[in-house]
C-alpha cells in the first residue's frame, strides 16, 4: 500500500481499510530506517496513525500542518515525497530528521526546538485572513511540548482568531522525560472526566435543531450550566478560558473516530483544540513498553539500544555533580525535560529532593536557578547548549546583573552531528561572551571537567558556563579529588617554539594529534589548552605577544564573536604586530550529517587542522 502513496492526494483516495494497511506499513518503514539508521523512534511511532488521518482530511499542502515537537513528522515525511528517500534519514546529504522548508512544500514552517507551533501556525492564520484566502491552518504539539511557555503565548492569542484554527493535542503521557508540572494533572483531569465533553456535544446538537431566537436563548442557559459542569469536573478548563473549544479527548490509534472529528473541524470557524490520546512506540512492542528507553536509536542496533563509546561527558558529568553533591549539601540541580539526556538520572534518584524538572522551559529554568542561588543553595542548570539560547534574557537579567552564582552545564556544545542546525551548540561561546561577570570554560577533558564544575560552584561569585562536546570524555579518573583552578588561567599542553596554538576545549586533543603529522613540515607550535574563553588568561597573552609573531585560535564554535574574536581584540589592543589565524565555525548555519564529516568540512579534525598549520610553516612563521 505504501509504495502507491507518492503524495498526500493519492492517501486520500484510499477507504478505511486502506488507511489501516498504510499506517502499519509506514510505521514498519520508520522502524526499518530508524533501527539501521538511527533517529527518534518511539514518538514518530506513536503518531502515525494521527498523521495518516490528517492527511486524509486535510488538503496539504495548500492547508498548512505545522509540526511540534518536530521529529515527530517521520510519518509526515514519508507520505509527502519522501518515502525512497527516507533511508537517508539524518545522514549526510540526507532526509532531515526535522520539519525543514526547504526540503519540501509540506514542510511549512522549521521545527526543532519545542512549543512553536502554535505561535506560528497563528501567524499563519492572522495572515491567511488578511490575504482573504481560504485554506485551514493546523498546529499538531506534543511529547511534552505543552509544557513550554510559548505555546500558552501563543495560545492566549489564538483564542481571539475569528476563523479557522486547530490545534492537536498529541498526548502521549509522557515527553522526554515524565511530563512534569500541573497541565499534566490537568489534563488527566479531563482523560478522566469525559462527561462534561459528552453533556456539552448532546447540548449543541439538541439545539442545533431550533429555530434562531430560541436557540439563542435555550444555549444562553446552556452555557451557565455547562460552565458549573465544567468547573466541577475540570477545574480551571484553561482551553475554554482562553476562548478556545475543546473536544476530546479521543483515540489517536481509532481511525474512524479521528476522521469523523477532523472532517467536522475542518468546517468549523472557530479555534479549537483536539485532544489525541495516542501511544509511544506503538508497532514496536520494546518500545511501547519502555518508550523512554526507545526514545532515539542509534543505528544499526536491531531495535536495541548501543552502547556509546563510555564514559561520554553526559555520563561524565552526571557521576560529578553526584560527587559534588555527597560533599555539599546546597548543590543542587535543574533541567529543563531532559534529565536522561544530560546524565543526571542518577544524581535525580540519589539526591530527589534535590533534584528539579522544570519541563521544556528553558526560560523559567534559569530564573528558577536564580531564585535557588538567591537563597542561598548551589545550583547547577544542565542544559544543551541549543536549548540555552531560548533563556538569554533570564541569563542576563536575573542571574548575571544580580551577580547570582550559577552552574551552566552545556552539553552538546559544538557539532553535534545528525540532529543537524536546530540542535549544533556552535553560538553559544559568542552569545554568552557578552554578558557582564560571565565566566565561560571548556575542559579538554572528563578530568577538567570535573575542577572547572568545582570551581564554577565555589570559586566565582556570578553566572559559570561550563560546555562541553557530545563525545567521550578522555582521561577521567573517578578517584580523583576535585581542585579549584584559578578563573582564567590557561595551561600550556605542548611546548613549541615556531607558532602560538590556542585550542579550546574537544579541540585541544585534535591539535595534539595534529601536532604529530608528518605533513608539518617540522613546525613546532607551542599548545596552549585555552580552558576559559572569559576571562582571557592576560599574563600569557602577554607572553606570547611578545614571543611569537603567528597566533592560531582554534575553536569549535562560531568565529563570529567567538574565542578566536576575542584573543584577536586582545592582542590589537596589546599593540601586537603579527597575524592572528582563527579557525572556527564560518558565519553560517551547520547542515545535519555525521559528526566527523562534519568537523573535517569545517577544517576542524587533526589533519585539516595539520594542513592549517603546515600551509603557516611554508609561510615562513617564526619567533620574534
């Protein structure tokens, strides 16, 4: 059935029993590349079948699906064009792992971060009404994406929308981690209590048969009963409150009940939210019973989860701040939904008191973190570096100018690989280089990591980021007692005489390495492990100044506005006379493929950073 579905218009020619065969062979598809390939995986199986109704009633591309969180559109992909390419999933050159426009005409609006989609499909009905068009416009937001901030922004204004507007509740029980925070209890509430949706329905159709002036008044006292009804099953309906009508909930895996809703929707001129029950991991039994566990595959693994290269600096990470934690009693912690990503499972069972979930809110993490450190306790916020960038405000106003001691832990700092733009952490050494009283450090290893985590929680008095790549971490010694650097201090790796190399954090290991290549050309740099990008360690900046004529930064991270921007300031304001070469992440947005493939491109692997150094050898760089 699969292969005769080229487009969204051939799905919709199908009958219902077509549909069912469909949906299982797409998910048989996603399961197929996503245990070879790797990828998400129990999230984009448990909304298929959603994904197929939607399609069969909806007339995409000209009506506008806006997908959230974004990898749950594998299904979307593989019935808009996609399905003989969808064995390219998140490789090099390949099908995005994400909603992206320029790969497709469905693909109507980009998704990687969480709690967009209603924002945007907003904007796109506020525009369809201004245009005088036609066409219907559907946000689909789920697995935890609710549990953002802006997804109630965008809420709170699309309950005045005049006309068409839907929006899909994918409700799978769970996000990344366990949804946290009162809109789950809330919506259990109603899962719970479907009287009140069935009282409403029978109160609308009844008077939908009498003449205007008395269904006008029999639906006024309607409406008062309806509103005590709702407020003693559901307290605080917070859908209705917001001007917005609520049905549901229903079954995401009941195709007929699905159909026949979406079809009366598709009618309809009002907002109005869906609420789909729907279950991760479906057509996969392992995934369905663990979905968490399934939650992405790395490849080739048969449905069975592979074994990183161990220890990784999340798991790295996670036994630190454990450590830190059995040795001070204020050191606490904060994630933002993703505590399995971040390696803080453990210190979550350890230490749950102790331990917060803020839920994807990113925003209100840090500013939770602040009012923490403000108390008095020690927090540590372990986030990925793409998801920082959703709270620069907080990081500036409330932790920053109040000079608040807070731990940033970025993880995925740098390229990341497959996840692709949306997720590399390459902005984050620039963005939080302008921030006042900002401390940033990247260790070079597991082993550094832990005193730069040490230092960040007793020896600085404002806002330390601590980031860190998505690899192992090297030479980590679970024994060794933690020790408090001095905040800006560099540590020189390698002596050399001929060049001034200074490397940042996963790059001082590829300058190492490159060090040692025969195509050298017998250059011999002096290696400098640049272990804090802010503050610049001045005393040897002065040093080399005054030693070498050719200054090479290496960082993985942006050029713009990043490291190698910095010590290139520094030196032209120590009136230095001689070439600074930055070798970074040029001023563009890094494509999805695999992570060495990646670095290599970008010139930033040991021999590329060789061939770097070897073209300054025939240069003829010297000492002063």
């Amino acid at each position: 059935m699969l292969n005769q579905v080229d487009s969204p218009s051939d799905l919709r020619r199908l009958n219902r029993d077509e549909l069912g065969r469909l949906s299982n062979e797409v998910s048989q598809h996603i399961i197929n590349v996503v245990e070879e390939k790797g990828g998400h995986f129990s999230s984009p199986l448990g909304v298929v079948d959603l994904t197929v109704a939607l399609h069969k009633v909806f007339d995409t591309p000209r009506d506008l699906l806006v997908w959230d969180v974004g990898h749950q559109c594998y299904a979307h992909k593989i019935l808009t064009g996609r399905r003989d390419n969808f064995d390219t999933l998140r490789q090099d050159n390949g099908v995005s792992g994400f909603c992206k426009r320029d790969e497709s005409e469905f693909d109507v609006f980009g998704a990687g971060h969480a709690s967009t989609s209603v924002s945007a499909a907003v904007g796109m009905a506020r525009a369809r009404d201004l245009k005088k068009e036609k066409h219907k416009v559907v946000a689909i937001i789920g697995d935890g994406a609710m549990t953002g901030g802006l997804a109630y922004e965008g809420l709170n204004n699309a309950g005045v929308l005049p006309s068409q507007f839907l929006v899909v509740l994918n409700d799978n029980r769970m996000s990344i981690s366990p949804t946290v925070g009162a809109l789950s209890r809330y919506l259990t509430k109603v899962v719970t209590n479907p009287l009140y949706n069935r009282v409403r329905d029978k109160i609308w159709e009844l008077t939908a048969v009498l003449p205007g002036v008395s269904k006008t008044v029999v639906r006024r006292m309607a409406h008062s009963i309806q509103e005590g009804l709702k407020h003693f099953l559901v307290p605080g309906m917070i859908f209705e409150e917001l001007g917005i009508r609520y049905i549901g909930p229903i079954d995401g895996h009941n195709m007929d009940e699905m159909l026949e809703t979406f079809k009366n929707l598709k009618k309809a001129k009002y907002p109005a939210v869906v609420h789909v029950l729907t279950r991760k991991g479906i057509g996969k039994e392992k995934a369905e019973a663990d979905p968490l566990k399934y939650y992405s595959l790395s490849g080739n693994s048969n449905g069975q989860q592979l074994t990183p290269p161990a220890p990784g600096y999340s798991e790295t990470f996670g036994t630190i701040a454990c450590q830190l934690a059995e040795d001070d009693k204020d050191v606490v912690a904060v994630v933002a939904a993703m505590r399995e990503g971040t390696g803080l499972v453990p210190f979550a069972k350890k230490f749950p008191d102790r331990f917060f979930d803020s839920g994807i809110a990113e925003g209100h993490a840090v500013t939770f973190a602040a009012g923490l450190s403000a108390s008095g306790l020690k927090p540590i916020v372990a986030i990925y570096s793409t998801f920082l960038q959703r709270s620069y405000d907080m990081i500036l106003h409330d932790v920053a100018l109040q000079e608040l001691p807070v731990l940033f832990c970025l993880d995925r700092g740098g390229v990341v690989g497959p996840d692709g733009p949306t997720h590399h952490g390459v902005f984050d050494l620039s963005f939080l280089r302008s921030i006042p009283r900002m401390v940033i450090a990247a260790p070079k290893d597991g082993n550094e990591l832990r005193d730069l985590m040490y230092t960040g929680l007793n020896g600085w008095k404002g806002p330390f980021a601590v980031r860190y790549p998505k690899t192992s971490s090297i030479l980590f010694d679970n024994a060794k007692a933690p020790r408090q650097l001095k905040v800006g201090s560099w540590e020189v790796v390698k002596e050399g005489s001929d060049v001034a190399v200074l490397a940042v954090g996963s790059m001082v290991q590829e300058v190492l390495l490159a060090s040692e290549h025969p195509d050298l050309n017998g250059l011999a740099p002096k290696i400098v492990n640049a272990r804090f990008v802010k503050p610049l360690d001045e005393e040897m900046l002065d040093e080399i100044k005054d030693q070498f004529s050719t200054v090479v930064t290496i960082e993985e991270g942006s050029l713009e506005g990043g490291f190698g921007t910095a010590v290139l300031t520094a030196l032209t304001d120590r009136g230095f006379d001689g070439s600074v070469e930055r070798l970074g992440i040029p001023d563009q947005f890094v494509e999805h493929g695999e992570r060495t493939r990646l670095l290599k491109e970008l010139g930033l692997t040991s021999d590329k950073i060789a061939e770097s150094l070897s073209r300054l050898a025939l240069s003829g760089v010297g000492v002063r």
